[in-house]
C-alpha cells in the first residue's frame, strides 16, 4: 500500500458455511481509497455490499486477502487490536442505528469521545446534536425517537471524534428529504474540513453523485463505475494502486 492510502484491499474473499455449502459472499476484491477520498458503493441489495463495510472497518474477518486500515495490516492485530485501531480511527454509522437503548440521545452521542478521552464530551455532544436538528431531543431515549431521528443520533454520534475513516451502511436511508441534505453537508464537511475519508454503501445516487469515486458490488465483485450519473462496470475488479 502507498503511504498516502486510507484502505489498501488485496484479493479479499469472504465466504460462509451454509445448509448448501459453501457461499462465496466476496470474490477478489481489490481496491485503493487515498486519504481524504470520498467513495460511494452501490449495487444490488445482497450483493455484499455491507459484508464489505464490515470487513474494511475491521467489525468482521475475511476468509482470504488482506486489508490494510490507516496503515495497518488488519491481519496482525488480535480483536483488541482491532477494537483499538478502530477506537482511534474509525466511526461506523450501522443502518440499524445501534444506539444505546438505556442512554438518551446526549450520552449516546457523548460515549465515544467519553471512551476517547475528549475533554468537553457533553458540550461537543450538545453542539453535534444541534447541528443534526436535535437540540431539542437531548434527553430522549431511544424508543422515544422516531426512525429518522435515531439515524441523526447516530450521526452525529459517529461524528463527535472527528475520525480519520468514516464508514456509513445507507446514512440517509431512514431521512426525508430536508434531513437528508442535512447530513449529507455534514458529511462532506466533515471530509473536507478534518480530510476525513468517507466510504459510503447507499442506494441515494444524488448522496453517490456527491462522492468523488464511486464503485459497483455485483455478484460479489467489485468494480469502478465509469460515470457518476449511473454505475457501469469498467472492469471485474479494481486493482490496487
């Protein structure tokens, strides 16, 4: 991997045991995500498109290849050193919100920079959730909240330490549309103004349009698309630079 790299991918296959046998969910995935980049992955739903997410962050173990994350190779490290890298470089936001059903909206934002080290997590915490529209939501707790504003909690949960990789499963999946512009400002913001790299997984083609790559999952293989108005296959898989 070059040094100016955020992900390195190397012929990464991930494959699962079923009643059938064997399912190959990612076939010789090969990628390159320079710092700062903004990356879009669409395609089909069952494509593999999230199982590839999960395996760039470090949530998840493929079969074969190898993953390089902000400059480490995910193979050497244990799950706590995953669990480490991951602390200090990564924010994930899950399709399923993945809140924190006992805390409110503040300390579920405030946990990671809380778990961080952040000095100021509940004024950050507060200020996060102002710029989500929520400001007015603080002391809510989860069930409290309708789908959308989970989705802006988690947002802005996933944005409170600034991290160097950003990954987002369908980030405005759950948003109207007003709230959607919203958090994909913030999100561009975030990656130009802290040079934080994005790789989003979504089916919304304007948030796709956005990112300054986009790539297609198909049958478990991956490919650059050639225009940003509509994926096309450029080839069977992207080679890393």
């Amino acid at each position: 991997m070059s040094e100016n790299s955020a992900i390195t991918v190397n012929n990464l296959i991930k494959s699962v045991a079923t009643q059938e046998g064997e399912l190959t969910i990612l076939n010789g995935i090969n990628m390159d995500v320079k710092l700062g980049e903004s990356v879009a992955i669409l395609g089909p739903s069952g494509s593999g498109k999230s199982t590839l997410l999960g395996l760039l962050a470090a949530l998840d173990s493929p079969s074969a290849g190898e993953i390089w994350l902000d400059g480490t190779a995910l193979s050497v490290l244990d799950e706590e050193g995953k669990a480490a890298l991951r602390k200090h470089s990564v924010s994930f936001i899950f399709q399923s919100f993945m809140l924190v059903d006992t805390l409110n909206a503040l300390e579920n934002v405030m946990l990671p920079a809380e778990l961080s080290g952040i000095e100021d997590a509940k004024q950050k915490a507060e200020a996060m959730l102002e710029r989500v529209g929520l400001s007015h939501r603080l002391n809510h707790f989860p069930n409290q909240l309708s789908g959308g504003e989970q989705q802006r909690v988690a947002i802005a949960r996933a944005f409170i330490c600034e991290p160097k990789v950003l990954f987002a499963d369908e980030p405005t999946g759950n948003l109207d549309g007003a709230n959607s512009d919203k958090v994909a400002d913030m999100l561009f913001e975030l990656n130009r103004e802290s040079d934080t790299t994005l790789i989003l997984v979504t089916h919304d083609m304007q948030l796709a349009n956005r990112c300054e790559r986009q790539f297609l999952m198909q049958s478990g293989q991956l490919s650059e698309s050639t225009s940003k108005s509509q994926p096309v296959m450029k080839s069977v898989s992207v080679e890393a630079s």
